[in-house]
C-alpha cells in the first residue's frame, strides 16, 4: 500500500494504520548496547537500541525481536527469553494515518553470540553504555524508554507525540 492510498482510506473510513515496530535491548547488568545509526536518513548520528525493525507481515512480535537481533547483532535470542518493557503509541504530530506507530520495547539479559554490527550501511558504532551514563544524542522516543527504566518509572504503556 502507497501513503496515498492509507491516507485516502483513512479519510473515507477514519482509521488509521498502525506499523508495528520490535526493539531488542542487549543488557549486561547496568550496562545496554546501543548502536550509532548512520546512513539510514533517519536519525542518522543518534544513538539507538542495539536492534530493532517493523514486523514482518506473517510474523508474530517475538519472532520479529529475535529476527530483528540475530540481523542487526548476530546474536541468537530465544522469544522467551524477551522481558516487555513498555509498549508506546508513537505519533510523529501530522495527523497523517501512516504515523500512527505500536513499537514495543524489550529487554534480554541472555543471548548466544558475541554481539556485533551486521548492518554497516545503517549504523557506524556498537557500543556498551551504563544507564547512568547515556550517550547524546539518543533517537528522541528511544531516550524516554532509556530515562524511564534507568530512573524505575516505565509503564506498561508509553504515549509519546500526543
């Protein structure tokens, strides 16, 4: 489906489409993996959870997490193994119905693999980070999920761009 398309949908039966999006954050105590996007056009120069990536048609969220880790980090994760953080409705504030967004947020202490960057084209850096001590720049609504579980105040669900 174009844009096009979703937005005329919308208009004509006032829904919204919803793009589902899993992230997987390797931790080692304190410490999480965050990878430096670049190349992407998207937030490029931030810093970002060490996986993440949309749901694939056919494809249930977990799966979708452990996919998105073993490609971007090389790391096998079980579905089971995967702690919910938070799930956040994400809008980016146009209104436009392809901007409504689900991204659901997980956290894994065991994997197998040494993690490493797959995805050169996307991202410059791999790096290990207390969460006393993040980075800047942070992806936005990744740092508000970074904030919450550093400080114990995350939600189960997470309203960011309303």
């Amino acid at each position: 489906m174009t844009d096009h398309y979703t937005d005329a949908y919308a208009s004509t039966h006032g829904r919204f489409t919803v793009v589902p999006a899993a992230y997987v954050l390797l931790r080692r105590g304190h410490e999480v993996l965050l990878q430096l996007r670049r190349g992407t056009g998207y937030y490029d120069e931030h810093w970002a959870f060490g996986a993440a990536g949309h749901v694939e048609a056919g494809e249930s969220l977990l799966a979708g997490a452990a996919r998105e880790a073993e490609e971007e980090l090389g790391v096998s994760v079980e579905p089971g193994a995967l702690e919910l953080l938070t799930l956040m409705h994400r809008t980016d504030g146009s209104g436009r119905p392809i901007e409504q967004r689900f991204d659901v947020f997980f956290a894994v202490d065991e994997w197998a693999g040494e993690p490493r960057l797959l995805e050169t084209q996307k991202a410059a850096a791999l790096e290990w980070f207390s969460l006393d001590a993040l980075p800047e720049p942070v992806v936005p609504h990744e740092l508000r999920v970074l904030e919450a579980l550093r400080d114990d105040r995350l939600e189960p669900v997470t309203l960011f761009g309303f």
